[in-house]
C-alpha cells in the first residue's frame, strides 16, 4: 500500500458519510485519489504532505526506490510524474518521516 494520509476527527465523520454517494461501485488501487475525491467534493481540499524542500513526509514506495528513485532517469515510471520532488537520494525524504 502508499504511505497513507492524516485526517482530523471531523474529516474522518465527514469522509465516512460520503461513502454510500462518493464513487460507491469503484473498485481500483487509487483509494487515494477516491478519498482526495470525496474530501473536495465536500469541500475540503487536501494538501501535498511534503516539506519545503519537496521531500516526502509519506513514503508511498521501498526505501530502495525513494532512495535511489531520479525521475530524469525514469520518466516514464508512474512516481515520476506523481510526485514533484526533485531531490535525490537520501533528501527525497525527511529526516521523521510520517511512514
């Protein structure tokens, strides 16, 4: 799975009360884009989790891709045109990461 997300107590109650409306019959790996779906539909806009630098607070791949990932030598891979981050090696993610 991706390294997930954070929801406060109110988003979660709001985010649970759209599931029988928000996309009820999709069934895919894209559970994230579902929940960022149903969040704005309901007026909430979710936010990019990376720090300043643009270094991932939510690991969404191994160690071994974050750490070795450059998207100017993968471009076609799907996390190059995901993420923005343009770091490479070890300062592609933060110091505490989330997960």
């Amino acid at each position: 799975g991706g390294g997930g997300y954070t929801l406060n107590k109110a988003a979660l109650k709001m985010l649970v009360g759209t599931f029988p409306n928000c996309a009820p019959h999709d069934v895919n790996s894209g559970e994230d884009l579902l929940v960022t779906q149903c969040l704005k539909k309901e007026g909430i806009e979710p936010y990019w989790t990376t720090d300043e630098t643009g270094a991932e607070r939510y690991d969404h791949v191994s160690p071994e891709v974050e750490f070795n990932f450059d998207s100017k030598k993968n471009p076609l891979f799907w996390y190059s045109y995901y993420t923005g981050n343009e770091n490479i090696g070890p300062q592609r993610v933060v110091k505490r990461a989330v997960s």
